[in-house]
C-alpha cells in the first residue's frame, strides 16, 4: 500500500489536492497516476528483461481506459485480452495485433472469427475450441492454454488453475491435444498458464513453471518445439497497511532461471493487470451522510458497489481515508456504505476515522484494479467519470454517462404505447 504525502491536512495526489480533484471534477471520481503507472510497468518489466527475452502482456480485464492503454502501448507494453471488445480497445488505443494475445474461455465461433480476421494470436482454450477453429481458419500460430493443478490467488473466486478448473487444457490431455492441433496445421508458438489473481508469493508460480517446464520437453520430445513460455498474471500487490510486497525482482530472476536451465525455450511472456494498474488509482468519494445507530457507525458516501464492487464481491480490503483530514487522529470506527439499495453495500467495513462530516471526501485507495471495469448501472445510476494526473495536472480520460444512455438501447414495443 502506498503512503501519500498532504499539504494543509489535504492529501496529495499525483502532484494535486485531492479535494480540487473532487471539486473540479465532482464524485465519485477515479483517478489515475500517470507516473506511477509508468513506474510499476517499467519494474516489471525490467525485473524478468534483464534476465532472458521478457514480453510483458498487460491484462487489459484489470483496466480498459483507453488513456491507460495509450500509456502503456507508448510504453511498449503487449496485451492479454479476453473479449473481442478488449482486442478492439486495444487497437483503438495504438496496439498492432501482433502485441495482442487473446485467451478467452468457453468462445463463440463468431468470436473466433473476428479476432482471427484481425490478425491477433489466439491462445487456445479447450479440444473444442481448436476444432472449432480449424473449421474457421486453417494455419494460423496459436498458443495453448494448459491446467497446471497449481492453484493461487485473493479470493476462490479468482483461482483459475487448479485441478478441474473452467479454465484451460487438463494437464493429462495436453500432449494430445498439442499433436492434434500439429495434425490440423497450426503453426504452434507457445504454452501458457494463469495460476489466479493476487498471488503474494514466489512459490506457486515456481510450481507452475515446473509444470510448464516438463511439458515444454515432453513437447520437444514430441517433435514440437515452442517459442514462448507463458506465465499468465497473478502478480499481488498489497492493499492493507504494512502487508508485504510481491518482490517481482525474485520472482522474474527464479523464473528466469528455471526456463533458461531447464528449456530451449528463449522467450517468457508475463502477464500482470493488477500489479501494473492497482496502486495508480484511487477512488474519491463524497460523504452524504453519517449516522449513529447506537450499535454501528456509517459514513454514507455517494460510491456503492455499483461504483466499486470488490469489495462486497470478493470480501476485499481497501484502505480508506478522508482526503482533507489527512493525517489526524482517528476517533471511532465506521463502515463506509453508499447509496445502493442492499446491505451488502460497502467500501470498508469498521475503520478508524477521524470525525467524518457531510462534505468530506474519502479516499478509497488501490482501485485501480477492477475498479472502473467491473462497474455497472445497478439502480440505474450512470457510470462515473474517470481522472488522469500527471506531476500536478488533471485531465478528465472519462465522463460521467448522462441518464439518458441508460436508455439509449432500450425499446419500448409499440403496442404499449397508447
């Protein structure tokens, strides 16, 4: 978690008040360093490069504003992409296919088609899916995503590669399914997995690697020799006060070091969302409201879950502060709850606040991640506006959505018309 600096009790961030942020901009608001979001790509990227050929796949689900994929395509950051509406984005925002890798789950042959016609690599998902996709178009490079039986991450929610998960080729049937695609023409590129999200420790990738590794020999042995090894994402970062860091320098040099000791494989790909995107964001938010109720305290503000849902979904910590009391001494606990209509709306649940009253604006830290692209309109209340600042200037990358595109789609038959 990072620690922020304040000016006259006011906390600062990217250079700017938080307070002007919300003043100019109103709330709740997102709101993205520039700087920060270059430094952590820039990290990790250096931390698995300086060892071996080192491709670094955004995991553009974490984030999808176009501002932070221009940022990091200037950057020279890759893609992993997920929906055809990822891959468009992506394109609009400066990526050529060639920096794209699209690894979807349970994929329509109408989907396979469109992101086949535009040129980007497919990472394959099951026997059925490369079936399929022979019938749509012969020769293409692919990779495959394989079930390691390593499983890591915040919540069982986001576990995706243990033992009979939804997610990928079952180790036992990798071999096979490998030689059938060499059998069908494709022109086979690379191997992949992804263990889960948020994982804080080098350990189950190091497990995952192994696995990668075998079938990478097994593979040669096969007569397929790959060009790529694909770690997938997962890299955790710390959202609670004093919790430990991921030290991605171990991790890139251990599984660097494996590859390189145990393959002829040349090239690692890596695939982080949270750990680029996490801690460049904040949430602010307006306090509306505080009450008392004898047995809890709330601070009502005008974000719910519809605003920030990880939270309530996944039971999620986020740090939580009150932006323009930086600094003083905490005198109850509250649960920060919004506006939606359901108990279970919260951002934080019994924190220690300095006196909250109606204006204040609280900070919601490391939502960067999942923040914004997991929103909704739930109680039709419109998307927010989202916020970039960069060494003391902020620019507005997203507005709010007018009530009206509520409805933009909607169709009333005009038989109930009267």
């Amino acid at each position: 978690m990072r620690d922020y600096d304040s000016r006259d009790g006011v906390m600062i961030f990217g250079g700017v008040p938080v307070t002007e942020i919300a003043d100019e901009f109103g709330t709740p608001v997102y709101v993205t360093d520039e700087v920060r979001l270059r430094e952590n790509y820039r990290n990790v990227h250096g931390a698995f490069s300086k060892h071996m050929d080192a491709g670094i796949r955004y995991a553009c689900k974490a984030n999808t504003s176009l501002a932070v994929l221009k940022i990091l395509e200037s950057e020279g950051s890759g893609i992993d992409a997920v929906s055809i509406g990822e891959v468009l984005s992506c394109l609009k925002a400066g990526f050529t296919p060639d920096r794209i890798l699209y690894t979807g789950v349970n994929v329509s042959n109408e989907e396979l088609r469109a992101v086949t016609d535009l040129g980007v690599m497919v990472n394959v998902d099951s026997a059925s899916e490369l079936e399929r996709l022979a019938k749509i178009k012969k020769g293409l490079p692919i990779s495959m995503r394989i079930t390691p039986g390593v499983g890591s991450g915040h919540s069982g929610k986001v576990i995706t590669g243990s033992k009979g998960s939804k997610f990928g080729i079952p180790l036992k049937d990798a071999v096979k399914t490998y030689l059938r695609a060499k059998e069908l023409g494709f022109d086979l590129k690379g191997i992949h997995v992804h263990i889960g999200s948020g994982g804080q420790t080098v350990e189950p990738f190091m497990e995952a690697m192994d696995v990668l590794i075998e079938m990478t020999n097994l593979l040669k042995e096969n007569g397929i020799d790959l060009e790529f090894i694909d770690i997938g994402g997962g890299i955790g970062v710390p959202y609670r006060p004093n919790e430990p860091e991921m030290d991605v320098n171990e991790l890139g040099m251990n599984l660097t070091d494996m590859i390189l000791e145990g393959t002829d494989v040349k090239k690692i790909l890596v695939e982080p969302g949270r750990y680029i995107i996490c801690d460049t964001t904040v949430l602010l938010t307006r306090c509306v409201d505080v009450k008392d109720t004898g047995v809890k305290r709330y601070v009502g503000v005008d974000a719910g879950f519809n605003t920030l849902i990880r939270p309530a979904f996944y039971n999620s910590y986020h740090h939580a502060a009150i932006g323009n009391k930086f600094g003083r001494a905490c005198t109850a606990k509250y649960d920060i709850v919004g506006p939606i209509c359901e108990t279970g709306d919260h951002l934080a649940q019994d924190r220690a606040l300095p006196d909250p009253e109606e204006g204040d604006v609280v900070v919601i830290y490391d939502a960067g991640a999942y923040g914004f692209s997991m929103s909704s309109n739930y109680n039709s209340r419109p998307l927010c506006r989202e916020v970039l600042v960069n060494n003391g200037k902020a620019e507005l990358i997203r507005d709010s959505e007018p009530i009206e595109d509520l409805w933009r789609h909607q169709r009333i038959p005009a038989r109930l018309i009267g």
